[in-house]
C-alpha cells in the first residue's frame, strides 16, 4: 500500500508540473513531454496487470508481487530480509519466488526447504555459480568457488586439517594473551576504576571487536607474519579488500568502480605478501607456530599434487575473510545483549569465579581447550546469539539443471509439482528459521536459558545439528553431522557447511570470558536495530557499550 500511495503522490506531482508547463508548450511537444512523464508510470502500471492476468505456469512457485520490473522486490529484502521473507510466507506459502535486480529467486522455508537447499545435489544446485563473481575477485584464482565442488571439497580437508585439537590447545592461551593486551593498551580500554569512584567508559562494539577479532586470528590461524604485519601495510590491503566485499559485488561483480579497483590492487598485493611468506618458510629457517599455512604446505590433493603457493596464500584470504566478519559480528552481538543483560553477565561471571577461582579475588586460574568446553553459560550465550543474530541471513545456490521440488514441501496440487528452473537461484535462510514461531518459543527473546532445557527445542534442534549427535556425512572434507533439516543452522549445512564452527567457537569464547573476567558491561543506549546492507548482519549505529572495570582489575 505505501508504494501505490507513493507511486499515486509521485504522478500527482509530476502532473501538476506538466500541467502548469502546459499552456507555455506547442500541441505535439505538450503530447511528447506527457507521454514521456507518464512512460514509467505506464511501465509499472502495465507490470502490475500483467502479473495478474499472466497465464500462470502451474509448475513455478507463486512470484511475488512487485511495482518496478527487473528490480523486483530488491528494495523489501535488502532493507529487511526477514521481515520480508515472513511476510511473503504468509501470503504465498513455503515456497516462492521473488525478483532480485533481474534474478529468479526461489526462496524454500522451514527444514524441509532448509533440506531442499542445503542438501541439493551437485548435479542441481552450484554454491560457485552463486559466490564466485563475489568471491573470486576477493580470494583469487583456484579456489573455493573458482574449483569445482569436488576440488573445494579436498580444500576444506586441507583447512580442516590445520583446525586441530592440538592447535586450538595452544590458541587459547594466544587469544587470552591478545585481548589482555588490547584491554591494557587500547583507549577504548583507558578507563580505570579508583577507590570509590565508579567511572564508566565505552567501547563502540563493532569496532574494537573488529580489532579483537583480527588480532586474535592473526595470532593464532593467520601466522606470526600476519599478526606482525597488522598495525603496517597488512591492515590497509585488508580494508581495501573488504572494500570490494559488499552484497552489491555478488549482481554487479565487475562495475568500474574505485572500491573494485582497490580491491583488485590490494588482493595481488596481499596474494603476495602471503606467497613471500611461503617462500621464506619453503627455506626450511624460518621460525613460526602452528599456523594455517604450515598445515596448508603439508598437504596434497588425491592426485599426490602439493597445493601452489597460490593456492596456499588464497585459501588463507578466503579464511581471512570467511572468519572475520562472521567472528566479530557475533562477538559484537554477543555483548551487545549481555550488556542490555546485567544478570546474564553476572551469571556468566560467576560462572568463571565457579570453575577458574582461586580464592584470591580477580585471580583466575588459565582458560584451557578442554576447560571451555566444560562451562553451559558460556555456551548457551553463543548459542543464543547466533540462533537471534546469525551472521549469514540467506545461503543462496544457482540451480544448474530443473529442480522438482517436492511435494512436502509445497505442492500446487495433489498431482502436481513445482520445478525450479536451471538459471534460476534457490535460498534458504537460517535467519528465518531461528525466529520461526512454529518452531520457537518467544522466538525474539534473546534467552540463553531456553539451552539448559534438556527436551527443549533448542537443544534437539542442537543435536540433530552437532557433529557428535546428528546423522553423519562424508562429503570429502571429513564426516560431518548432516543437519540440513535443522531449525538451527547458524553454520549452515550439507557439503557446504562451514569448516570454522569450532575456531569460532574456542575465540568467540575466548573473548567473551577475558573480558567478562575484567568488566561489567551496560547499554549505552537502546539496543541496535540490524543493518542488512553489509555482507554479514551487523548492528547499527550507535552500538556504543559502556563497562566498568570489576573493582579488583
Ligand atoms: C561457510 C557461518 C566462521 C570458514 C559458512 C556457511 C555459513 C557460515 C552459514 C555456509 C555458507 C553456504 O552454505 O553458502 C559462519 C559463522 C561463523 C563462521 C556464523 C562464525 C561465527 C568461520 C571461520 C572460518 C570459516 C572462523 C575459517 C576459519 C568458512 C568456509 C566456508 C564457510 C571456508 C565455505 C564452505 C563451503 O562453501 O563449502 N560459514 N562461519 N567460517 N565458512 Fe564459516
């Protein structure tokens, strides 16, 4: 209704012009001008009838109603993907399809469309046909979406190998040390408190957990190197990479712009500042810990081929930019709800006083792998946060041969199916499903006590997703729980799922109870609304935290 009563103000102002112009203008340029003010409003009025009185094509999913032809319904899911994706269901069912600048995408809700997506075959959905233009300008050649799927899958093993229990040992007491150092250095940490006086400071959440979230990649998966190099030319070429890692890149992945061109610059230079250090390292005389590249130049594909240098230096951008965003975005979350959540922060405080006491007060004995695993407040924190604010809002695949969708899911009619189209694009949205009501109960609270309930939703949902409990797959990269018709996949599923969840588990932790150990934590104002505009779901401005050092710190 707000776009016709927009649409109907717009034509009046318009006519009113023409009108006054009117009397000033010969008969055939008058009749010119208002054929030419009116041709849009005639595009979009005509695109309006012709969605109703189109022959429908009983095998497509119902597409939803849009003004502007080729833009579609852009405008709605870009500002408010979840809310949008809500709405449409309520009007069209599980299963639809909306236009995205020109794009067919058929959106499938509930597990069984969570199914439908992330359990697609190769041979029908491509994650690469989807990604790559965004992807690959970013990462560079030869990997992850710039492989086929089968090759992605022995570069997730190879990654997967360096993600292990004997490395995250020794991370842990790293990402302590790091945001330790950023607490005591950093101005956003400057404030003290002394003797009676309760002085408060504030941290923007965004952007010092940016800064908490790169230092502590850098130190522990990135390498010595990278961490070195992170107040120099490093975090430059970074930025300007991220620069060129907006939503916008995945419909228009090479406009002429001056953000694409940085990014073209900074990701050769950063792909060579990676392969400088695998050189170096090559010499057999360079020291380093254990590291990502380390367990990268061990590896080999099943045909006995060692990784390239190249491949080795674009796996790392990928992990870089994979991680990153994904880690502090829910880190930022994270503390955001346990500051508008004292007594949470309190219980999560506690719970370190319980297990990590030494009787001594603000003396904690050392956070250790096996020791993090141990504490359910910590746990269901992170939990929460990523069910109510996960980063990634839609996985998206190009549908690369007709795909049946079945019945269960949705079906126009006893005998019939609907079939998506090769071109076409499927998503899921994880988003959707973790605030879905027929699934959760008070799906907006951010609760995390709804994880301590055994039978609960939350923790089967967790179960039939976590690798210990849920069904097993192999899909080259190891056995992973299957978990594509999950309520829960903040990770994603399937053979795409992400390799990370453990790593950002152990830092995301990490972090949490560092800083929980040292601060108290507040709102400084109301909680932050969701920007959707960048890659990954972040908070809006201000998301400013105000602490107060424990009285011990
Ligand atoms: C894939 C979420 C951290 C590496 C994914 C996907 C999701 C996800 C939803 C699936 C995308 C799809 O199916 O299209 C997250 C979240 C994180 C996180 C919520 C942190 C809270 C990390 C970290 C790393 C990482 C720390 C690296 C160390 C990857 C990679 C893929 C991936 C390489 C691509 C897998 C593929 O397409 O097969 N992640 N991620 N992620 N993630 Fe993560």
């Amino acid at each position: 209704r707000n776009a016709s009563a927009m649409l109907s103000e717009a034509t009046d102002v318009w006519n009113g012009y023409v009108e006054k112009a009117q009397p000033y203008m010969p008969s055939s340029t008058r009749m010119a001008v208002i054929g030419l003010v009116n041709l849009p409003i005639f595009i979009l009025l005509l695109n309006a009838l012709w969605q109703f009185i189109r022959p429908k094509d009983r095998s497509l999913p119902p597409v939803v109603f849009h003004w502007i032809p080729f833009i579609g319904s852009a405008i709605a899911y870009g500002n408010d993907p979840i809310n949008f994706l809500f709405r449409c269901r309520e009007k069209y069912g599980d299963v639809f399809t909306f236009i995205l600048f020109g794009r067919r995408m058929t959106v499938a809700l509930g597990p069984k469309g969570n199914n439908f997506v992330l359990g697609g075959k190769v041979a029908q959905v491509s994650a690469e046909e989807a990604y790559s233009p965004l992807t690959t300008p970013v990462f560079g050649k030869d990997v992850v979406y710039d492989v086929p799927n089968e090759v992605l899958m022995e570069q997730k093993k190879f990654v997967k190998f360096g993600l292990s229990i004997d490395n995250f040992r020794e991370y842990v007491g790293m990402i302590v040390n790091e945001v330790e150092t950023f607490m005591n250095t950093d101005p956003a940490f400057k404030i003290y408190q002394f003797d009676d006086i309760n002085e408060w400071g504030s941290f923007h959440a965004m952007k010092t957990m940016a800064e908490i979230t790169i230092l502590t990649a850098s130190r522990t998966l990135q390498g010595r190197e990278v961490r070195e190099n992170l107040d120099k030319s490093f975090a430059d070429l970074y930025t300007d990479l991220d620069g060129g890692f907006k939503p916008v890149n995945m419909l228009f992945p090479n406009m002429p712009s001056e953000a694409n061109r940085k990014r073209d610059k900074a990701q050769k230079a950063m792909s060579d500042f990676y392969v400088d250090i695998i050189r170096k390292r090559a010499t057999g005389n360079h020291e380093h810990d254990h590291d990502m590249i380390a367990a990268l130049m061990q590896q080999r594909y099943k045909n006995s081929r060692e990784l390239t240098e190249r491949e080795v230096a674009h796996i790392m951008i990928a992990l870089l930019m994979a991680g990153q965003h994904t880690s502090s975005a829910t880190t930022s979350w994270a503390f955001l709800r346990l500051a508008d959540n004292p007594d949470v922060t309190e219980a999560l405080y506690r719970e370190q006083v319980e297990h990590f006491g030494t009787g001594e007060e603000g003396k904690f004995q050392p956070l250790t792998y096996e020791s993090l695993k141990t504490l359910p407040i910590l746990d269901a924190v992170i939990r929460e946060t990523l069910r109510v604010h996960p980063p990634i809002h839609s996985i998206i695949r190009k549908v690369v041969s007709d795909l049946p969708v079945p019945p269960t899911l949705s079906a126009p009619s006893k005998d019939e199916t609907f079939v998506v189209p090769k071109g076409h694009f499927i998503l899921s949205s994880p988003a959707v499903s973790h605030v879905d009501p027929r699934t959760w109960k008070d799906p907006l609270v951010w609760d995390p006590s709804r994880w301590n309930d055994a039978e609960g939703v939350a923790q089967q949902a967790s179960k039939a997703y976590s690798d210990e409990h849920g069904e097993k797959v192999d899909y080259g990269f190891g056995a992973v729980s299957k978990g594509t018709e999950s309520p829960y996949q903040p990770f994603g599923a399937g053979r795409h799922r992400c390799i990370g969840e453990q790593f950002a588990y152990l830092q995301i932790g990490t972090i949490l109870a560092t800083v929980v150990r040292k601060v108290e934590l507040r709102l400084e104002s109301g909680f932050p609304k969701n920007n959707y505009h960048t890659m990954i779901t972040l908070p809006k401005d201000p998301c400013d935290i105000r602490y107060r050092r424990r009285h011990f710190d």
